[in-house]
C-alpha cells in the first residue's frame, strides 16, 4: 500500500517511526509546510517525494490514503481535499476545531464511500483497550474518570521543543482525546457536560488551565484537568474508579489503585498507541470497512466538545 504523510513536525516523525514496523505500507510522499524540514524528514525516513502541495502529493503514482498530521486548522479542509482525490484519510485529533467543520467531513465521507478516521490514539493504547476489554466483558464499570493533561508551554512551542506555526488549543486538541475516551469507554454519550477557563495567554490568545466536567446517562462522571501552566510531570494521567477495582493508566503503564503493576504486553501486538492506530487504519482500506474511531464515531465527541465551549462562552 502507498501512502502519503502530511506533516513534518513531530507527530507526523510519530507516525513514520510507527509506519516503519508496519509491513506492507510504503509512505511514498510527504508534505510540509516548512522547506528544509520537510526535506531532512523524507531524507531520514528514505521518502521519495516531498512538497509543500498537498495537491502534488495526491498525484502520485499509486497513493491510496494519507494521514494528515497538519495543523489543527487545516484538518477539515484538507480532509475534504484528500476524500474529493479519491484518497482514504487519517485525521489527527481533533478532526476539526469546530463542530460544524467535523459535520462537514463526515458528509464527505458518506458522498465518497472512502475510509476516513480520526487519530483518537487513547482507543488503541493498549492500557485503555485492557481496561474496555474488562468492561465489554462486564467485569468492571466506571463510577469516575478522573484525568490530568498537563504540559509546560508557555511559548509557542511543539512536542519537540521546536516553534509552532499554529496555535495549539486545551479544548479543542487535548480535552478530545479524554472526552472521546471517555464516551467510548462507557458507551454513552454526555448528557451534562460544563467547563471552566483560566486567564487568556496574553499573546497566544488562548486559556491555559482549564476544568472540565461530564456525566453519563448511567451515573459515570468524568473531571478532567488541563493546563499548559504545569512546571513538573508532563503528559496525561488517567484513574478509572470502578466498581471493581481502581485503575491508573500512563502512556503503556497500567496500575492498580494500589499501585500494583499490571501486565498489558499481550493485549495487542505493540505497546505503541500510534503505531495499533495506524494498523487499524490500513487494515479498514484492505478490510473496505469502517475503522474503530471512524469520523461518524468521532462526532460525538466533537459535539461534546461544542457544548463545552459554548458553556465558556
């Protein structure tokens, strides 16, 4: 299968490392949207073509579906531009930065039949999938999910320490990733969903604490904390509060609450998020059916989402 990658900055380096151990895929072109960076990225990762045109890049020869690691953004409009190429496409989280927007790219998807999903990598963590798992198979139920998503990001800075040409957003890019997560794991979507902001960054225009609260028509809760102000642990952190048990879930670790370790090495065929994500979505191309974490399957989180900021406003 030929691919094509759109985005030099870390994530997408994220996605080719991933792509690497993956059989079968060949990532034939890349774009960017920094010259030299884009060229030292295809140069490393041995990638025949690279850009600044997304457009170039769906002309050549072969390409069946990109993975779009852009600015968020740019995330709708290029989707469409991928699907209207007859390109299958991986949307980084969040798909969208407005509810509208999410709406829009799933309606392509339905015009065009092609595959089109989002980057939701908390789904295919393998401590998130042993936990959903053990809930599918009704031995664990959750009563609350409490979350902290903390960085140090006081400057306009990407996952690499290297300047952003884009603005990134505490709501729209990482709350997705736990109200999603959330949704998914207790197979409701919020019914009660509120949150709170702290003071605006005063050149980047964007809050950099803020609380999020949600409820499911079952009773199960989730507090979510976010902050781009944190100067001490880096990342997110999850506790499931069960009936059956408490759970702590960072990066590949798993914990009970007594913080007991938890053997997840056998519950996929990697303990890399990125690199299951990618697999579930050239397996959906070759399968021709609809991924885990699909766009259709990704709305609602984005509605969710759409709630949240029209409660700050």
């Amino acid at each position: 299968m030929k691919i094509g990658l759109a985005g030099q900055g870390a994530f997408g380096v994220k996605h080719l490392e991933a792509i690497s151990k993956i059989e079968g895929v060949e990532v034939v072109t890349l774009t960017g949207g920094n010259p030299a960076g884009t060229e030292e990225v295809a140069r490393k990762f041995g990638i025949p073509h690279w850009t600044g045109d997304l457009a170039e890049s769906l002309e050549q020869p072969g390409v069946e579906a990109i993975i779009l690691a852009t600015p968020t953004q740019m995330h709708a409009a290029q989707a469409e531009q991928c699907m209207r190429a007859g390109k299958h496409v991986m949307i980084e989280i969040p798909i969208a930065d407005s509810l509208a927007d999410a709406q829009r790219v799933d309606l392509v998807q339905r015009e065009t039949g092609l595959i089109a999903m989002g980057g939701h990598t908390r789904r295919f963590n393998p401590s998130h999938q042993w936990i959903h798992r053990k809930i599918l198979a009704g031995e664990l139920k959750i009563q609350q999910m409490d979350v902290q998503t903390y960085f140090f990001r006081r400057t306009n800075t990407n996952a690499a320490g290297k300047p952003r040409s884009w603005t990134d957003h505490l709501l729209w890019h990482h709350a997705c990733h736990t109200v999603d997560l959330f949704q998914y794991q207790t197979g409701e979507p919020a019914t009660h969903a509120f949150a709170l902001q702290g003071p605006l960054h005063p050149v980047l225009g964007i809050a950099m604490d803020m609380s999020i609260g949600m409820r499911v028509p079952s009773g199960a809760i989730c507090t979510l904390s976010l902050s781009f102000n944190n100067k001490g642990p880096l990342g997110t952190f999850f506790r499931y509060i069960c009936d059956n048990g408490t759970f702590i879930a960072r990066y590949d670790d798993l914990l009970d609450g007594d913080q007991n370790p938890i053997d997840v090495s056998n519950v996929d065929v990697s303990m890399n998020g990125i690199e299951l994500q990618d697999r579930e979505f050239f397996a959906a191309i070759r399968e021709r059916r609809e991924p885990n974490a699909s766009v259709r399957q990704c709305l609602t989180a984005m509605e969710t989402l759409d709630r949240l900021e029209r409660s700050l406003n």
